[in-house]
C-alpha cells in the first residue's frame, strides 16, 4: 500500500447490509487539483493553462511522472503541441500541485487557444459545447487507413488484459483506465486517473516522452463509456482504433465517422457493437465483418 499512499485514502463508513449496521475502513482514490502552466523561452513568465483534477502518481519525486505525462498529454491531444523539439523541459513551480512545461520561444503555439484558459474537472473538459466545428482540433496527419488489421479474438481479450493492470482501481474501484495495445493485443501502456480524459492524457504524454507522437497501428481500450472529447484526444494522437467498455456518445460517432475512425463500444463478455470503420477489423477466420442477417 505505501506505494499507492499518494493514490489512495482510507475513509471510516457504516455499511449498511441485509439489516445489519457496522463500523469498516474503506480505501477512496484520490482526487487533488493540477495547476498546469505553460512558459515560452527559458526566461518567459510561466502563464496558467488550466487546472484539472487529477488522480496523483505513486512517486514522491518533484515533478511526478504522472503529473509530466498529464501535462504533456494534454498539450497533445489539444492541439497545442506539434513537436517534440518544443519542449525544454517540463519541471514544478513553488506552489503546490502545480508544474510548467517550458516551449522553445520560437515553438509553434496557437496563442489564440491558449488565452481562452481551459478549466478542466475529473468528469469532462468540453461540457456545454454541442457542434464538431465548435470543438475540433486540427490533427497533426491523416490516419493510416488499412494498416492496422485486428482480430476479434484479439479485442475480446483486451478488457480482462486491462483490468489485470489497474493496481489502484483493484484497491477502490474508483478509477478510470485508459490502455494501449498493439494490433496483436499485447499490452504497451496504461494509465489510471480519476477523470477519464486525465488517464488518456497521461497514456498519450507517457508516450511522448519515448518519442512516440502519432500512433499509428495502436488500439485503444478505455474502461467508461466513449465521449467526444476521448475521441477526439484519440485523434490528435493517430490512434485509428477505439474501443471502449461502455457506450458511446451521439457526438463521439459523428467525430470517428468524419475522421475515418474505428469506433468500438459495450467491448465485454465476449460481444462488441462496431459502430463504424469495421474495415480495420477481421472475424476469427480473418473474413470481413459481415453480417449474417
């Protein structure tokens, strides 16, 4: 547990079952504020972005790895981060729950988009917004359309795959996940955080910071259900294929029918609804989606 103590916290709880009242210790997942500053240039003036509340890592180091891939992630998949050679560093501020990522001077940075000052929560960052031009990112590159080829076998096996990586939510089953697979289903990445966008940000950040930006031929599983903006961060990232656990969005299939995703939801016990890009799937026989009626 002394691993997890920056995730986790023990609450007292009267639990209340089949008539019968008793004193228990229950473990809750953490939830605490990130202060995310951007400053231009080594001698720039560190300047708020957004904050957004976030689950934090298991390291006591300063700034947390979590924290650095959030941040990362999140300047990624919102479309003000278009290189690796931008960032100098990313490091903290004296105040706490709080780190800055400093881009070269010359970076390419949409200042129009930084001034709006997003203002995030665990639950969702785009609340409100109702149309794709009000909302859409420019994606670095064109998806790769017939590259990635998976199998539904492959898929079915995602979901028990992830779960056997979610150390915090197998203690309180108060997080969300978001995993990366290759086409074969091997497992190369996952992340957990309170907020859904939070644990894609983070996944996409860690990535980055190998030097992958665009994510070709991966999958993406996430444990709730497929919003817009999860899609759209999914987007800016490459990833073709989505799959989620829940449902998706109304707003979510518009967004992978227009950008040519692969958009999977309810991926659990055995069964998957394919809401589009079937092309880039193949049935256990390696035949085309088809179907039989």
């Amino acid at each position: 547990m002394q691993t997890m103590s920056r995730r986790v916290r023990s609450a007292s709880v009267l639990r209340c079952e089949a008539g019968a009242i008793s004193s228990h210790s229950d473990v809750l997942c953490v939830e605490a504020p990130l202060h995310i500053f951007v400053r231009l240039g080594d001698k720039g003036e560190p300047e708020p972005l957004t904050i957004t509340m976030r689950t934090p890592g298991t390291s006591s180091t300063s700034p947390d790895e979590d924290d650095v891939d959030l941040a990362l992630g999140f300047l990624l998949s919102e479309g003000l981060l278009h290189a690796a050679t931008d960032v100098l560093s990313v490091g903290s501020l004296k105040r706490e729950n709080s780190i800055v990522v400093t881009l070269r001077d010359d970076a390419e940075f949409e200042r129009v988009r930084f001034a709006r000052h997003f203002l995030s929560t665990s639950a969702c960052g785009v609340c409100g917004k109702t149309s794709l031009e009000a909302l859409a990112a420019e994606p670095r590159e064109p998806l790769r359309t017939r590259e990635t080829q998976v199998f539904l076998r492959t898929l079915h096996r995602l979901p028990t795959t992830l779960r056997k990586a979610q150390p915090t939510f197998s203690t309180t089953g108060g997080l969300h996940a978001a995993a990366l697979f290759d086409g074969t289903g091997n497992l190369l990445a996952v992340r957990e955080d309170v907020g859904r966008h939070n644990a894609l940000d983070k996944l996409i950040g860690s990535r980055f910071r190998l030097g992958e930006i665009a994510l070709h031929e991966r999958v993406l599983l996430v444990s709730g259900r497929a919003s817009f903006e999860l899609l759209q961060k999914a987007r800016m990232a490459c990833i073709a294929v989505f799959a989620s656990i829940g449902a998706p969005s109304s707003l979510a299939l518009d967004l992978a029918r227009r950008d040519g995703m692969t958009l999977c939801g309810f991926l659990r016990d055995g069964s998957v609804n394919v809401y589009c890009g079937a092309e880039r799937l193949c049935s256990d026989d390696g035949k085309p989606l088809t179907p039989e009626n």
